[in-house]
C-alpha cells in the first residue's frame, strides 16, 4: 500500500523516510516547547527536498496543525490548561496570520528574519536570567487583555510570513511578561496557534503556496511523538526546562541567521532516472 500511495505523489522512499524524521522530530519539539515545530519544518523541506521556501512556509502550516491539536489535548491531560489566555492571544493571531501571507508576496524575507533573529536573542538572554514560576497564573485586567491581543497579532503575522506556529514568541513574552508558569504559556501558545495557522494556512492555500501531501506525511508524523515531548514538559523541573527552552530558541536562532545569509536553493530539475530531484513534490501545490 506504502509503495502505491509513494507511485501515486512520485515520492521516492528516501523522500517519505525525509519527510517521516522532519515530522517526528517537529511534533517532539512541539510538544516540549508549545512551539509548532516550523523552524524544524520549513529548512528541512528547503534545505534537504529542495523545495522553494515559500512552498515549504506553507507547507510548514499545513503539519503545524495535526502537531498542535495534538499537544493542546496532551497538555490539557496532564494539567491545567488556560483556555481564555489561548484564545484571546488567538484572536489577534488570526487576524495577523492573513496579512502575515499576504506580507509573504511583498515583503523582503530577510528584513523579517533579522528582525525575528534579533528579537530571539533577546529571549534567549532573559530566560538565562529569569527565575521561572511554575505557579504562575495569568492576571486578568484591560491593560493585560489588549497586550495578549497585541502579542496574538504579532505572532499571527510570523505564522503567515515565516512558516512559524508563533510559539517562540508566545512563550517567552507570556512567561517573562506576563508571569505565567512554562506549561500554561506553552498549552496557551499551543491553543493559539491552531486557529492561527489555520487561517495562515487558508491564505497560502488560496496562493497555491502549499504541498499537500507532504504536509500530510509529515504532519502526521508529528502526531506520534508531540505526547512524548509533552510529557517531558511536565516532568522536567522548571529551571531546566527554561534552559532548555532557551536552547531551543538559539537553534531557531541559528537556523533563521542561516535562512536569512543563504539564498534559496533553485529548484532542481525533473526527477532524473535516479530519482535524485525534488521538485515532484510541486505538484501538491495545486491539489
């Protein structure tokens, strides 16, 4: 069955196989981080499949979202879960997300990147410093509404135009500005993202930026091990998954400065009788 689905999308086993590790990798860092796993997704699907970044940003929505529905369930299983602080982040995200894939046809890639790189080390810095609350709960009053809003809108933006679920700038602002615990900003993140990715998705689908099917494979993919990756957030002790956190950030760091100093690669030619080319994959863009 595995061989016909591979002949029916022209994937190559090597490519399924890419595809598989992308998403397995995505969803454990989804689940530990509340992140969606795009700055794992988007370089793979650019760098190793060769395909054209802004189909792999759109490709990277499409996984973002079976990896996030996933982890919203799994924290809500092993602890307290602040849905309103989810969803009020959420109604600035969705709204960011459309001019975040709109921004995409218009606005230089790498004047984002920088931005976002910049704005990445500041985190990394404040989560080495910072002491984090695992009892820290959200305070609920007009100033801190509109700021969540704010913060959603932002993140949305990031969704639609970098490929990114926003989680990277949910959790640290939530835990550093707002004093909430690492697993209430990273099931909050979590909860937000899904409506916002969705909508960025919807944007991209309607531009013909997104690859279907291996958007399937690997979201899936990430569906198995966001439970694990979950888990570990919760029995790690505070400090450590601060520090761990802050890693991750100098990853995304990394990966993004990459991004931002390379060019994209061109896409490669047709499928050679070696099976060496990439670009098959294109055709999911307009499925």
């Amino acid at each position: 069955m595995l061989g016909v689905v591979i002949k029916e999308q022209r994937l190559t086993t090597t490519r399924v196989a890419a595809l598989i590790g992308l998403g397995l990798v995505a969803g454990l860092f989804s689940g530990l981080f509340g992140v969606g796993g795009g700055m794992i997704i988007v370089p793979g699907l650019v760098v190793v499949l060769r395909v054209e970044h802004k189909l792999a940003v759109g490709t990277s929505l499409m996984a973002i979202v079976p990896a996030c529905a996933v982890g919203i369930v799994s924290y809500a299983l092993q602890g307290p879960v602040d849905w309103i602080a989810g969803l009020v982040v959420a109604i600035g995200s969705v709204v960011g997300a459309q001019f975040g894939a709109k921004l995409l046809t218009i606005l230089p890639r790498r004047a984002a990147q920088w931005v976002f790189v910049v704005f990445v080390v500041a985190m990394i810095v404040e989560l080495l410093i910072v002491v984090p609350n695992r009892g820290g709960t959200m305070t609920w009053d007009v100033l801190n509404t509109i700021c969540l809003i704010a913060l959603g809108l932002v993140a949305g933006v990031l969704s639609g135009l970098l490929g990114i679920g926003g989680g990277a700038v949910v959790v640290p602002i939530m835990m550093l500005g707002f004093g909430v615990s690492d697993l209430i900003a990273k099931s909050a993140s979590l909860i937000m993202m899904l409506p916002a990715v969705l909508s960025g998705l919807i944007g991209n689908l309607r531009a013909h930026r997104v690859l279907v099917k291996a958007g399937l494979i690997i979201g899936l993919s990430a569906v198995v091990t966001g439970p694990v990756g979950s888990w570990f957030a919760h029995v790690l002790p505070p400090n450590v998954a601060n520090w761990c956190f802050a890693a991750y950030l100098a990853f995304v760091c990394v990966m993004m400065t990459r991004e931002a100093l390379h060019r994209d690669p061109k896409p490669s030619a047709p499928d050679s009788p070696d099976g060496s080319g990439a670009p098959d994959l294109a055709e999911d863009a307009e499925a």
